[in-house]
C-alpha cells in the first residue's frame, strides 16, 4: 500500500528524550551482500531479511554510551534535495584490535544497523547503492584517548530507514537439534536448523513483537510446517529448510495471552 496523506500528531510517552542506543553498532559490508530486500511503498519500512553469502556475517563495533549521535540532514538545492544520514559515536582507547579495524576498513562500503535499548525498531542507514563510508578520528592526551567514529552515507539519498528483519551474526541464537519439533524460543536471532525429517510446527515462548529466523541446513532439510494455532505461514505454504533457505517469523499475543508466530519473510535458495 502506497502512502496515503495523513496528520502526524504527537507520538506517545516523551518522544522527545534523547536516544539511547545499545552499546554496539552492526556494520555489513556491501561485499557481503547475496540479496538486499527494497523498502516498502511507504518508503521507510525494511519488513525482510539481508541475505548475505555463505559464511560471511554481520559484526559489530563497541560505542561508549553517552556518545551516539544519529543524524540526518537533507540538503540539496530544488528538485535535487536528498537525505545524508550518519551515525558518529566514540570508542575508547586505541589499541590493536582498532587500529586494525581502521586500517581495513578505510573506503569500504558498508551499510549500518543500530539498536536501541527500549525495544524500538532497529535504524538502518545505506543500502547497496548508497552505502556509508568510515571516517575516523584518533585523539590522545592528558585527558583522553579516544577514536571517533562517523559512517555517513556517500551521497544524498533515502532517509534513516526502519530494519524489521534479523541481523546475521557470526553464531546463531542456538542451534535447533535433528528431530526436534518445537523450536524453544532463546531470544531473537537466528536459529540453524539441523539435517533431519523433522516437522517443526510450533515455537515455545517469546513475547509480542519478537522476531526470529529459522536457517536452512545442508543434507536433508526439515521443514516448517503451518498451523493456524502456531505458526501462521503466507498462504499455508510449507518452508523447506534447504542449505542457504531461511524464514523470518515474528510473535503476535492474541486473545488468552498465547503466542502465534506469523511469516515475515522468506528466502528460498534453489
């Protein structure tokens, strides 16, 4: 659905507080990349996962808190106007470990992904064509010694988008064992799946508004199966879990405080 003209009215609680996000951005490197979901009409929303290939991931980088700033500015002159959004934070010292990062990082293109600690939708900034850049700025002395980190996006383009989908880390949530059947919800992320016959059919635990995604596996793939009382799938269709496959469920309460998991998005491979 396209946007439709609306009022913007004041959100609710104190919307206006500063952002506190989590202590750690995620960086994906553009490189890395096998398929980037679009946004949806609307033009914000991300509701599907980033695909990346095999075994490259997702990693991160510790912001000391208090330091985060996310910004997005739109600048241009008529019928050229676009967004630059940018995320600078610090991070404390200057040892190795970031020196090295520095080092191979410098002219990546990279897309960000930055959460926050009350619970909201993650921010994604960049995409495939319009990725972000690193500039970095060391400062040591009597009383510091800090980097200062700023990823900004190359060129005007999109704005501050919204990431509904999970974050591929270098080691899943857990790792769902052969022949089982319910899926014990840990926390959200990603959960492999593991060569077998099973038929998954139901995911104990979670709360309303968690995401998780099942990954496939090689050998003989599982499957998910749908069960209106359980998991709900887009037009009842069973997901295989082969090599490479992956399904993104998110939790909704319904009336009795249960827990459905309904399809988010889905990545065939093949």
């Amino acid at each position: 659905m396209t946007y439709i003209k609306q009022s913007v009215k004041r959100a609710p609680g104190n919307p206006g507080i500063g952002i506190k996000t989590r202590d750690a951005l995620t960086l994906i490197d553009v490189d890395d990349i096998a398929y980037m979901p679009a946004r949806d009409d609307k033009g914000v929303v991300i509701p599907e996962d980033i695909i990346l290939k095999p075994d490259r991931y997702g990693y991160t980088i510790y912001m000391t808190p208090g330091t985060v700033e996310v910004t997005s500015a739109a600048e241009g002159d008529t019928d050229q106007i676009g967004f630059i959004p940018q995320v600078k934070f610090n991070h404390p010292g200057n040892e190795q470990p970031v020196r090295e990062f520095k080092a191979n990082s410098l002219n990546r293109k990279f897309i960000i992904i930055v959460f926050y600690c009350s619970g909201k939708p993650a921010d994604i900034i960049g995409d495939i064509c319009n990725p972000c850049k690193m500039t970095p700025n060391y400062t040591g002395n009597n009383e510091g010694n800090t980097n200062e980190f700023t990823f900004a996006q190359i060129t005007k383009g999109d704005d501050i988008g919204i990431y509904l989908g999970t974050v591929p880390e270098e080691e899943p949530v857990a790792v769902v064992e052969a022949s089982v059947k319910t899926v014990n919800f840990v926390a959200e992320g990603q959960y492999q799946l593991s060569d077998g016959t099973a038929v998954i059919d139901k995911i104990e635990g979670g709360s309303h508004g968690a995401v998780i995604t099942l990954l496939g596996t090689s050998g003989t793939a599982p499957t998910v199966a749908h069960t209106p009382d359980a998991i709900l799938l887009k037009g009842g269709k069973v997901f295989t879990a082969t090599e490479g496959s992956q399904l993104t469920l998110r939790a909704f309460e319904v009336a009795g405080g249960e827990i459905i998991w309904i399809e988010q998005s889905r990545y065939e491979n093949g």
